[in-house]
C-alpha cells in the first residue's frame, strides 16, 4: 500500500519570515464559525491568496517583522471558540473579539500575551473560569468579558496589574 504526503511550504518572501502568526492564525480561523448572511463575512479575507497582515480584522505592526500586534473583529457574526494558538501570537497587544456569539472557555494560553494591553471578550457565550494566569499580562490595562456564561472566582492576580485603568462590568453566574 501506497502513502500519500502532502507537503505544503511557505514562501518566506511572501510571508516575510513570519510564518508562526501565519499558522497561529490559520489555527484560530479553523476554530471560527462565520455565520455572515451569504458567506461574506470576516472569515473570507483570511485565505492564502493575501499576506496575513491584510485579512480583516488582523492589524501588524510595522517593526519586528510584520508581527501581528491586533485582532479586531467585534460584531462580526462569529461564533466557535478562541483556539489556544492564540497564545503564539506573541506581538498581540489587543484583542476585541466582543458582541460576536463565542462559545467555550477563555483560553489560558492568553496568559502568555505579556505585550497584551486591551482584551474586549464581552457579550459572547464563553464559559468556564476566567484564567487565572492573565495576571501575566503585565501590560493590560483594558479589560472586558461582561455579559458571559463565566463563573468562578475573579483571579487574585488581577489587582497586580498596575497598569489596568479599565475592567468592565464583571457578572459571574
């Protein structure tokens, strides 16, 4: 019996070397759900035709080798879940994924966005604890996850963030 491989390569000219956010966003559109009228929504942008720094919602910064440093699609009609590769987009300074329909639980690997400095999560359905380890992001200063199936205790870390000026209203079931 014959075994089939296929083996797809990046051009790293095209992608300018900057292959981990490319895969790190492959992996979170494979967990996204878009449910746009008439299959026209965010999700279309984000194919391989385009540099992944011009899909939608993706913002990358000009220094560091086109590093993604935003995700912005709030109200875009998305639902699934955050995919914990999320984690891997180690330039991400803001993530507003808010008033979409998310499900699941708030990915810890979040906790590893150090260079994290706004996470808008509110009104989705994410469910489960809020991370304990976001109080690795020492940057935060903007937070928002209201209006969610969250529970549990509010992570004792939270108050070390010294540079935290904004945490929405927090509701727990």
């Amino acid at each position: 019996m014959q075994q089939l491989t296929t083996i797809y390569t990046l051009d790293n000219t095209n992608y300018r070397g900057n292959v981990t956010d490319y895969m790190a966003l492959l992996a979170i559109k494979s967990k996204l759900i878009d449910r746009s009228p008439n299959n026209n929504g965010v999700m279309r942008s984000w194919n391989h035709s385009l540099h992944h720094c011009y899909w939608e919602g993706v913002v990358c910064g000009p220094i560091h080798n086109n590093k993604v440093t935003e995700l912005q699609l709030p109200a875009k009609g998305l639902g699934g879940s955050i995919s914990p590769f999320i984690g891997n987009l180690s330039f991400l300074r803001l993530i507003r994924f808010s008033n979409n329909s998310l499900q699941g639980q708030i990915p810890p690997q979040i906790g590893r966005l150090f260079r994290l400095q706004s996470l808008y999560l509110n009104n989705n359905s994410l469910s489960g604890e809020f991370p304990a380890n976001i109080s690795s992001c020492i940057n935060l200063q903007n937070l928002s996850v209201a209006i969610n199936n969250l529970h549990g205790e509010l992570p004792m870390g939270l108050g070390a963030l010294s540079n935290l000026k904004y945490m929405g209203n927090f509701r727990w079931n």
